[in-house]
C-alpha cells in the first residue's frame, strides 16, 4: 500500500467513525445518568430519516441536523417518561424503541428512497492545518459535523469531571438516592440527560444520510446503533475513550471497503463486512474482563429505576 | 447562640400512617450547647419525629419553632436550609466519588466551575475544629464505616448545619469510634450546635447526652438530665413496666467437635480475598460468638459454612466428615441449619404463605412427586402454636407479618429438623425487646439439646450474654479467640477495630 492508500484510509476511518461517536456520545451522557437506552439503533434510523427529508425539503442540511436531534431527542422522550416517570424495565423499553424506530424509519422515509439530496454536508479543507503532511488530509479535510465532534469530545469530559453539572449527573447515575437526598432533582435530569442522549443519536443517524451516504435506504444504519452501545462499554463511559474506539471500528468499517476498491480481493468481501460486527464482541470480552479486573464499570445505578419511597 | 437557649421547640406533634398513630401530640425541645438522645423502642415513633424536622414527612398537625420562628419545612432541602442537617442510618454517599466531591455534591455554594481545592481546604479545618480525622481526597468506598459516618459529618457541617440529627449512629460503630463519636459531638455541642440522636442503647444514652427525651406508643413519657437518671428508671420510661431483665441461664457441657475449620480460605463476591486462614473449631453445646464491625468476612464466613460459598483453600470438617465445597443439599443433610442475614430475602419467600415457607425445608421427605399438603398444613400449625408466632392465618403472603414473628417462623423452620449445626447471623437486627428476648431463649434452648452454635452478631452485650467463645473477625482474619466477660471487652473493640494483640498489651 502506498502513503496515499493509507491516509484515505485513516480518514474515511474518521468519516465511517463519526456516526459511531455522535451515538455513544448520547448513550454515554444517557447512562452516566443511570439510564440505559438500548434504542440507540431506532432512534439513529429516526434521525437519519428526519434529517434527510428535512435537508431535501428545505435545501439546507444544518436543517436537517437539528430535525435529526429533535427527533432523536422525541424517540428518547419516549423511553424517558416509559422508564423514569412509569419505571418501566429499561432494557424492554429500549428494545422497543429500537423496534419502532426501524418500523417507523421506514415508513416515513419511503418516498425519499432513490431521491438524491440537492445539497448535503460538504468537506471544508482548514486552512493551514489541513495542508500539514500526514495529520492534515485525515483530520482537517473533513465535513463541519466531525469538527464539531472534535470540540464536543473534550466539552463533555470537562463537563463530566470539572463542572457541577457534570457531578450531579454522575452522582445520580451512581446513587440517585443520595443525590436526592442534597436536593438534586434526579427525575428532571434523568429526563434532561435522556432526551440529549436521544438528540446525539440522531445527530449519528444524520451523519449517514447527510454526509457518509448522502442518501436515504432503509434500515441504512445497519446495526452501527448496536456497535455504539458497545463502544460505550469498551470506552467505560469516558467520552475521549469513546472517540478512540469509534475511529477504530470506522477503521475497521472503512478498511473492508477500501480494500474492496483497492481490488485487494483476497479476503471474501462479506467476511470484510462482518468484521466490525465480530470485533465488537472481541473488544466487549477484552473491556470487559479489564474493568472487572480494576473495578471500575458501570455507573451504580445503570438500569435501576430510581423510587423515592423505596427501601 | 447562647448555651441551653431554645433552638427547636417541637409542639404537638402529631403524625399518622394510615391509621396507626406514629406520633401523638409530641412535645419536643432541643437547646444549644447540647447533645439531645431521643430513647424509645422500635415503632416508638422517634423516626418519624426526626422525619418530621428534616422536612422529609409532613406532620398531620401541630408547630415547628427555630430560634422563636415557626416554620414549615417542605422537604429536605428545606431543612438544610434552615441549618437542619440529618445523618442517616444508612449513609447517602456516593461511594466510587472522593470525600470531597460527596461533600460538594448539591451544596449550593458550589460554583458551576468546581473548585475542589476550595472544598478540601474547608473540609480540613471543618475536621480539625470538631477532632476528626478524615482524608478528603479519599474515595468512600475504601472508607470505614466510622470514616463514611464522619463524611456525612461534616457534609452537613459543611451546609452548615447548627442542628445536626443521626439517626441509631451506633449501630455500625466498634466500641472505639462510639467514644470518637461521642467525642465529636461534645465538641459540636461546645461549639453551639443542637446535636440529637436516635437510640435504643441505654449504655449509649447514658454515655454520650446531655438531656434525655424517651418515647413511647408515639408519644413524649419523659426529657429528663441524663445525670439526674440512671439506666434502670431509662428502661422503666421505654418499655413501659420493669424489665425482667434476669440473666438467661446456660446449662450443660459441651460435647464432641461439631464442625472444625482448617485454614479455610475464601473469596467475596468482587473477587478479593475475604476470609484469611480461618481455623476454629465449635464442640455440641457449645456457641461461637463472631465479633467483629460488619463486612469483615462474616457474611461470607456463614455462606461457606452452610454450603452457599466455595472456599479457595482448606477444609471444612462436619462431624468428623469432610465437607468442603459440597452442595448446600449435603450440608441440610448433615444437619446444618442456617438463619442468615436477610431473614426476608434469603430465610424466607415473602410472597407464599407460612406452610410454603416451612415445606421449604422439608419438602425432600414428602413422598414421590406429589406433596403431602394435609401433613404440611399440620407441621406448620403445630410450629406456630410450640413457637407462639403471631400471624392471621397461615394461608397470607408472610411478608405481612412483624419482623420479631418472621424471625420465629425461620427459627421454628430450621430447628424442626434437630439440627447439629446452627449458623445465625445477626438473629436479633430489628426486633423490639420481647422478640429479641424470646430469639436468644431460643438459641440458648437448641445450645441445651446439643447443637453447636455460630452466632454472628454485631452487638457485644448479645454475645457476651449468649456466646461461650467470642472470636473476633477482622479483614476475613480472626484475630483472637477469647472468653466472653466484660473485662475483655476492651480488647474485644480494639481488635475489631485491626490492632493486634501485641499493640493491645494483652
């Protein structure tokens, strides 16, 4: 392989990751707050659809992305009030959700399939940066939604660790009833951290009709909302770790692809395709065995609804 | 504030729960400057009457007054705002947080931009001032329960807190850290605030306030000088009449060496090693008393001698045989009763009936497939009359039943089969005088027919009372063996607390 094969590559591992990211952003924020949603998958197709008919109706993709996180952020209202306000069983309720997101996606999206979009997001090369040898054409020849990712990543550490928000999120993921107990309304940030959870997903969602596609196909997230829950696990629930695993799954993603193109026919194209799916397992066996080793994991409280009364 | 000035009058206050009358028409009256005990039996109502002033219940009737000001307290974050500030019996803390940020969390004069070398600063002089001893950037869950109490401490210091509640803060303490703990709160009392706390020790009581409020069926029936009482006339005013408070007798001899532990070795369910090396050996007749502040191995001590937990190295020998790592089916058969911890979750099925419960057991010896039911309802008729359980009938769910009748009911249940073997493990958590009383007669009763006996428990005038031996359980280690007389008792609270016996100077 060439220098030049290598960096298209690593970039379109950063283009294939991005998608992945935005997802297990959201699942991240979600589950930090004790909630988890397993309808990752659903609320992506949902975002993905939303955003492109929004980008084609109106002419501009940014439109787009912001219906994506608004329908993103409704499917999550969904599993929000199911689980928090009526405490229902989490994973059910997320299952669901990723099951009427794929029936829904379809249904609202089959008059765009085929329809190509006028305008979508398009690569900006930065100047200056993006002319350094090597870093330059794989991290600053990009589409604006993965550069807005690169300053959300480190945003939302900051917020995590060093801001009081970030305390009161964590403290009622690990232990609502001690947070409650300093006063820290658990229902309402449950529900807050839930639905921006739900807006990241979508945002992922878009990502792919607007910007890796660009087009609408049903169920064309193809199990990435999945992959992103992984993802969380394996980057126990820190957002820089999180980007770390995603551009190594779009690698992976991106690699079968290329290596297709390249005309590099040594390996059956359906076993490329299945490989981010088995690395997935591979890397939640390796996670983890690691976090039980150095006891550290899921919040405490991950899955458990959060009952005032109860002792 | 000035020294035995009003800080909260307390007046009428009266509070229900569906129909039963938790609080009547309480009076209640904290000063500055004192530490306040409010003495009174379980269900006598003293919960509900803190409740009630850290604004987490809502009294039915009647007035609080803060410093000659009514106010009406909404919430918890109501009361802290107040100055009111709760320590529970079990902790709110956030265990994998640092002290500091448990601290921080939801004081509203954290910034949005946290500043925790501000915080740490304020918790070490906070900890100096009252003489605690806390390390802020520790993560609670490496504390000691002494230590994460410490942490609600100054938490609510830290809201600033003039009248501070703790709700039985005792319980989970080594005779040591009781004094540290009475300690502290002098300090806080010295330095103006209104301390109370929420008992049913008389020793402690007598120890560790100044002025004494004991309640009774949910009303006030005494405050009085803690120097102008004494234990006796305490437990007069709780329980209502005189306590027959004579000694339970222990008769007999022990006989051949029931179960021995060789070098037993275990791991806890996070994988770390939780039993250390554990040799000793229990004779018929006998009781072995587990001393020892709670999470030190005793949980897992019981599960590997009832068959529950595998060991990772050494034997278990039951009568002469070895049982290392058999089923819990073959330690039933050999004899082994077992009266854990969580009498409702692990001794019991809250949702079926007393006949259910008890056929549990002795289900085995039922013929073929089909069991007989006739015979179970007689057993578990007989059981309830032999024991005097309490109950409506014996077809209801038995989580409706009180904790001390529950207790019986397991009791009767493991003790039907004439065990050889008896583990128990905190027997007498939660129950009122008289089910307490009737549980150790009855353990005192199966120490007479033979049994051998391993009491765990976390309360030291228990096993003084009841145990022939009282081993001291430290880190999975027992780090002494010794008869169970009041002179040891020191030693006993010392090597709960991890210091060896050459540090002890025994």
């Amino acid at each position: 392989m060439t220098s030049d094969q290598i960096i298209a590559i690593l970039a379109a591992a950063i283009v294939a990751g991005t998608p992945l990211l935005y997802a297990a952003l959201g699942e991240i924020i979600t589950e930090r707050a004790g909630v988890i949603n397993l309808g990752v998958e659903g609320m992506m197709l949902v975002g993905a659809v939303s955003g492109f008919t929004v980008a084609v109706g109106t002419g501009n993709p940014w439109f787009g992305v912001m219906a994506a996180a608004a329908a993103g952020g409704a499917m999550a209202s969904i599993h929000a009030f199911l689980t928090i306000s009526l405490r229902a069983n989490q994973v059910v309720s997320g299952l669901a959700l990723t099951i009427f997101g794929t029936g829904l996606s379809g249904f609202l999206g089959k008059p765009m399939v085929g329809i190509v979009a006028p305008k979508t997001l398009a690569v900006i090369n930065v100047p200056a940066l993006s002319s350094i040898p090597w870093l330059g054409p794989i991290l600053f020849r990009q589409d604006a939604l993965v550069y807005l990712s690169y300053l959300i990543v480190p945003l939302l550490w900051c917020y995590f660790y060093r801001t009081r928000g970030g305390l009161n999120m964590r403290a009622i993921g690990e232990n609502p009833a001690a947070a409650d107990s300093v006063g820290i309304n658990v229902f309402f940030l449950r529900y807050v951290y839930t639905v921006v959870g739900g807006a990241f997903a979508g945002v992922g969602g878009a990502y792919l009709s607007l910007a890796y596609a660009p087009t609408w196909l049903e169920n064309m997230t193809a199990g990435r909302g999945w992959i992103a829950v992984a993802l969380v696990i394996f980057a126990m629930w820190d957002p820089v770790k999180a980007m770390l695993g995603s551009y190594l799954f779009g690698g992976i993603d991106a690699m079968g692809f290329r290596l297709q193109a390249m005309g590099i026919n040594v390996i059956s194209p359906f076993f490329l395709k299945m490989l981010p799916y088995i690395f997935t397992v591979i890397v939640l066996i390796i996670a983890t065995r690691k976090s039980l080793k150095k006891h550290i994991g899921a919040p405490g409280a991950l899955g458990l609804p959060y009952d005032r009364e109860e002792r | 504030m000035k020294k035995h000035q009003v800080m909260v009058e307390m007046k009428k206050i009266t509070k229900s729960f569906s129909g039963n009358l938790a609080n009547d028409k309480v009076d209640f009256i904290a000063r500055c400057g004192e530490v306040h005990a409010l003495l009174g039996e379980n269900g006598a109502g003293k919960s509900t009457l803190m409740s009630a002033l850290t604004g987490l219940y809502r009294p039915d009737s009647g007035e609080i007054r803060l410093r000659d000001k009514t106010i009406e307290l909404k919430s918890p974050r109501d009361a802290i705002e107040h100055g009111i500030g709760m320590v529970h019996q079990h902790f709110k803390l956030v265990k994998p947080f640092t002290v500091t940020e448990n601290i921080a969390l939801g004081a509203s004069t954290t910034p949005f931009l946290l500043n925790m070398d501000k915080v740490e600063a304020e918790i070490v002089s906070l900890a100096e001032k009252y003489g605690m001893k806390v390390d802020p950037r520790a993560k609670v869950w490496q504390l000691s329960v002494g230590e994460q109490q410490r942490v609600e401490i100054i938490k609510m210091l830290y809201r600033g807190a003039e009248i501070l509640i703790l709700d039985e803060p005792t319980a989970v303490l080594t005779p040591q850290e009781v004094d540290d703990l009475f300690e502290t709160l002098g300090q806080m009392a010295n330095a103006g605030c209104a301390v109370i706390f929420i008992t049913h020790k008389f020793k402690e009581v007598m120890a560790g306030s100044d002025t004494i409020t004991v309640l009774r069926n949910g009303q006030n029936v005494a405050t009085v000088k803690t120097s102008e009482t004494d234990q006796n006339k305490l437990a007069h005013l709780m329980v209502g009449r005189e306590m027959t408070a004579k000694p339970l007798e222990k008769k007999g001899q022990p006989g051949e060496v029931v179960l021995k532990l060789d070098e037993v070795e275990a791991f806890n369910d996070k994988g770390m090693l939780a039993l250390q090396s554990i040799s000793t050996e229990i004779r018929a007749g006998e009781i072995l008393g587990i001393a020892g502040v709670a999470g030190n191995g005793q949980r897992e001590l019981a599960e590997i001698v009832t068959g529950l937990r595998e060991t990772s190295a050494g034997k278990i020998i039951i009568l002469g045989e070895d049982y290392t790592d058999r089923s819990p089916k073959e330690y039933i058969s050999a004899g082994v009763a077992h009266v854990p911890e969580d009498r409702l979750g692990t001794g019991l099925v809250p949702n079926l009936n007393a006949v259910d419960n008890i056929l549990l057991k002795n289900y085995r010896n039922h013929r073929g497939h089909f069991l007989d039911l006739k015979e179970s309802r007689k057993l578990a008729e007989k059981m309830v009359e032999d024991f005097q359980i309490k109950l409506s009938s014996i077809d209801d769910p038995i989580k409706l039943m009180s904790g001390g009748n529950l207790q019986k009911m397991l009791l009767a249940r493991e003790f039907h089969s004439e065990p050889k073997l008896i583990v128990t493990v905190y027997p007498v958590r939660g129950l009122d005088i008289g089910a307490t009383r009737a549980v150790r007669q009855l353990l005192l009763e199966q120490r007479e027919q033979g049994a051998a006996i391993l009491l765990i428990s976390e309360d030291l005038d228990e096993l003084m009372e009841l145990a022939d031996k009282i081993a001291v359980m430290y880190e999975g280690e027992i780090m002494d063996i010794l008869p169970p007389t009041y002179d040891n008792l020191e030693t006993i609270g010392l090597l709960m607390a991890g210091s060896k016996c050459e540090e002890v100077g025994v």
